[in-house]
C-alpha cells in the first residue's frame, strides 16, 4: 500500500474516503517528500486542501487546513463537482 500511496493522486483518494474511511497519511507522506504536490489533483480536480473541507467543522480541520494553506495549498483551485 505504501507503494500505491507514492503518488499525490492515490493519497488524495484514499484521503477523500476510497476504500472506507478518509485516511490523510499517505498525503502527509507524499507531502514530507514533495511539498510542492500539495495543490496536485485527482481526476476529479480534488486536491488534499479539498478532501480537508469536505470534514465535519471542527478544530482539527481548521489545523488542517491552515497547515495546507501554510505549504502553498491554493484555495482557488477548483474541482469538477
């Protein structure tokens, strides 16, 4: 699986909910190696900044968020949905 997540396009799936549950560590893990993929997209044009919106309000999203947003993410990138 480590393997599969080598890419910012899988660890956006996994993040927005594929096979389950949202699962953020590959994107962390990509982004520990390549902090420039953070506004990388999925087919659909999610990026991780995305998948992070898309949670229940809370602080931990915020945390999320502002994190991205400190790595470069850009809100105005916009998905086909």
């Amino acid at each position: 699986r480590d393997e599969e997540a080598g890419t910012m396009e899988t660890a956006v799936a996994l993040a927005w909910g594929r096979g389950g549950e949202r699962d953020f560590g590959p994107a962390w893990k990509v982004l520990a190696s390549d902090p420039k993929a953070v506004n990388e997209a999925d087919e659909r044009g999610r990026t991780v900044l995305h998948c992070c919106c898309a949670l229940p309000e809370d602080r931990g999203r915020q945390v999320l968020i502002n994190n991205l947003l400190a790595l470069g993410a850009d809100p105005r990138v916009e998905d086909i949905d």
